[in-house]
C-alpha cells in the first residue's frame, strides 16, 4: 500500500560518527542517539505523509510518497490476529444487495457475489503481499512534489489535478497490489479511478480547513514519544492517541468535503461506506508495527478492523470460466454479475456462456467484451458467434 518505508534492519542513516567506538566519550554517543531519534521521527513523519494520503484519498493512495521498503514487521504485528485461512473469507453482506459474502477472495478488495459492488476491504488480506514500488516510480513521485507546492502557492488546481493524474496513474500500474484488481485489466475503471483519486487529492490541497488538520497532524506526530531500541523503536501509546483522534477529525472533513467538492459521485466503485475504513486501514499499516501489542490491538478494535472469517460457501455455485483470464468462479444461484478475483472484469451472469470453436472451452465474457482472444488457446471467441 506504499506505506512500508522503514526496514527494521538498517540502522537509520548516519551510523557512529567518524572516530566513535567503545572508546568514544559520552557525548559523541548522546549526539548520536540524538541524531537517530531525530531521523526516526523524520521516517515517522514520512510515513504519516503516506497514511494521510490514504486516508483522505478514500480508496487508499501511496500516489503522494511512493515507499520502498519490506513489510515484513507489518506482517508480524497483525499475526496477533489469526490471518486469513484458505477456505475462509472475510465475513461481511453486501451493502446494495444485503447478500452475505460467500466467495474466496484474492485481494484486500471484497466484491459483492451476487450483483458486484464493492463490499468490504481485508487489511489482513493487504498486508500479505509486499508492495513496494519500484525505486523509478518514488523518483517519478519525487519529481512532481515542487511542481506541486508551487501549484497549490499559485492556487492552480488544474496543473495541480494534472500532476496528480500523472502520479496517480503510475500508480495503479506500478503498485498493483495497492489498488483494487478491477483496475488490473478495466481501462474505463482505470481512468475512472485515476481521475477519482486526483480530484480527492486536489480537493484535500486546497481546503484550508483539511490543511490545517494535517498541520495538526504533523504536530502530533513530531510530539510522538518513542521507547525500545533504535533498531526497533516503540511509540508510546500515551502519546499516540492524539495522533489517531486527529485521522477522525481527518475523515470526518474529508467526507464533508469530498461530498460538496463532488468527488464522493466520482468513485468507480461507489463505495463511501468504505470512506473511513480505508482511511484508518492504511493509518493502520503506517503505524501498528510502532505499537506495543496491546496498543496495536486497541487501534484495529478503534478502528473497527478486527475481522471475522467464516467458511467459503461455494457448493451451490455454477462453476464457469472467465472469458478474460481464463480463472475458474462460482455463479451463485441468483447472481446477476460478479467481478473475476483472477483478472478483476465484471461479469455479467446473465450472457449466454460461450464455446470457443477451437478448443472447445466454454467461458464467460467480460461486460462490455464481444470478442476475446480465448484464454486457453487464443483463438478469438466471439459473443456474435452464439447467436
Ligand atoms: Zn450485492
Ligand atoms: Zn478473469
Ligand atoms: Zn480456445
């Protein structure tokens, strides 16, 4: 999710000062702990930089600071929660249906089974996969950061919402994992979520009423306390609290604002249920593996992000095949469309399934598609064909 900057192993840059070892006075060592303290809090705040675009972004971003890093501590802090199991999936029931959700899922996105909206989002199911983006892509981001400052200085929202359109669609291609799999292969989704993203982004830009929250915010994180050693610090729940009340002030202006901005109508998935859910997933992952236990427990009960898993239903499933990758799925009795975990293209349930003359494989095609090169063979399969 791009937030995953910090690697537990290295010591923070700078290391003993030149000359300093087991001889070195007190000191040269009390100017490197300081020194250290303070480059942590400096990753702390970088961080926090990517939490907050998340945050506000609702649809998770990481479009502001790409990370590179592991997320490997990450991992074992939300082992303190049983992870997903094969054969289980988040429970959770549809919020434009009501269906409960029956299906596998691959991502941390959790699509409706029956008529394919966006249902729930699985932090458990996001901090499985590293993500971290490729090194080109944090230069490209980078880059953009001056041109941006100075747009906002210039009150230009337009070159502003075309930087982010920049940043934003590097994104989605080059930090896969971090974004919803319809926009792996949906290239309307796509430019729908890109579009989305930018304009959220741009609207938190030039509010002065969201600016002055993330002021605050970074005002809290400079306060953070820290314990434990340099390798792994500790943030001091005490002083983390205030930190977490200033994101629900955050997502609450943020719905405010995207509401009146008319970004909230511009979500490819519709899903401002989802709005504070993912703002607090990616604060999550910013900063669970910085707490104690204990702490990092509270934060996911605060956060409503305990998860709950129950059995896959899939038995009374009609099993087919998708059109687009050729990944096997379940269509429940019922379902009017479904988006395919293999490859992320809706489905409409309701087309006739379709043979490829080829080599004979029956298959689903995507909404919208007449024609496909089959999956199996790549011959092409046509949806006049059946006619
Ligand atoms: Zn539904
Ligand atoms: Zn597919
Ligand atoms: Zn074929």
């Amino acid at each position: 999710m791009g937030l995953f900057n910090r690697k537990p192993h290295e010591p923070a840059e700078g290391g003993p000062p030149p000359g300093a070892g087991p001889s070195s006075d007190k000191m040269a060592l009390a100017r490197q702990w300081q020194e250290q303290a303070r480059q942590m809090q400096a990753q702390a705040m970088e961080m926090q930089a990517q939490a907050l675009r998340q945050v506000a972004a609702v649809q998770q971003a990481g479009g502001g600071e790409a990370a590179v890093g592991s997320m490997s501590w990450a991992r074992q802090v939300l082992a303190i929660l049983a992870p997903p199991q094969p054969g289980f999936v988040k429970r959770c029931s549809c919020v434009v249906c009501g269906a409960p959700k029956k299906l596998p899922t691959v991502t941390a996105y959790v699509y409706c089974d029956y008529c394919a909206a966006l249902v729930d989002y699985d932090l458990r199911r996001a901090c499985e996969g590293d993500t971290a983006p490729d090194p080109a892509y944090a230069a490209m981001v980078n880059s953009t950061r001056a041109a941006a400052r100075a747009a906002v200085a210039a009150g230009d929202r337009d070159t502003y919402r075309d930087l982010q359109k920049r940043v934003f669609a590097a994104y989605v291609t080059q930090v896969p994992m971090a974004v919803s799999h319809r926009a792996k292969n949906d290239p309307g989704y796509r430019d729908a979520y890109v579009a989305y993203m930018a304009e959220a982004d741009t609207a938190r830009a030039f509010d002065p009423g969201y600016q002055a929250l993330d002021a605050e915010m970074k005002r809290r994180v400079m306060g953070l306390r820290y314990t434990g050693n340099m390798m792994s610090p500790t943030v001091a729940p005490d002083s983390f609290w205030p930190v977490a009340d200033t994101l629900e002030k955050q997502l609450e202006a943020g719905k405010v604002l995207y509401r009146s901005a008319g970004v909230t109508e511009l979500d490819p998935d519709h899903a401002e249920h989802l709005t504070a859910k993912l703002g607090w997933s990616g604060f999550c992952q910013g900063w669970l593996g910085m707490l104690p236990a204990e702490a990092a427990a509270d934060l996911l009960g605060r956060a409503g992000l305990t998860n709950e898993y129950v059995p896959v239903q899939a038995e009374d499933g009609q099993p087919r095949h998708c059109g687009g990758c050729g990944a096997e799925f379940h269509a429940l009795p019922g379902a009017t469309a479904i988006i395919c975990e293999g490859c992320g293209r809706r489905m409409d349930l309701g087309s006739a399934e379709i043979r490829c003359a080829a080599c004979g494989a029956v298959m689903t095609l995507p909404a919208g598609a007449d024609r496909v090169a089959c999956p199996f063979c790549q011959a092409q399969v046509e949806r006049s064909g059946i006619r």
